[in-house]
C-alpha cells in the first residue's frame, strides 16, 4: 500500500471483495500510533538510562 497507494490493487491481491476489509489492514492512523508508542517507549528508556 505504501508502495502503490491503490487500494484495489491491495484488495485484489488480499482476495478481498471490499475495499472496507482491504482499508482495515492499511489504516495509517493506526501506524502512526504504533510509531509514536515505540518513540515514546524509547524516549522513556533513555531517560531512566540517565539517572
């Protein structure tokens, strides 16, 4: 999906008859939350590393 952008293509090649099933595995608010919580998780391994 990032590669492309084309949600049919995605469906298609998931065997999915809706791009609705397709969206769920492509949701970019989702990846940005997974993202964010792995920075975060970072950012508070380095500060206790600090003390």
């Amino acid at each position: 999906m990032e590669q492309s952008e084309d949600i049919h293509l995605l469906m298609t090649q998931f065997g999915h008859t809706s791009t609705t099933t397709a969206a769920l595995y492509t949701n970019p608010e989702q990846e940005k939350a997974k993202k964010a919580a792995k920075l975060l998780g970072e950012r508070r391994t380095n500060y206790r590393e600090k003390d």
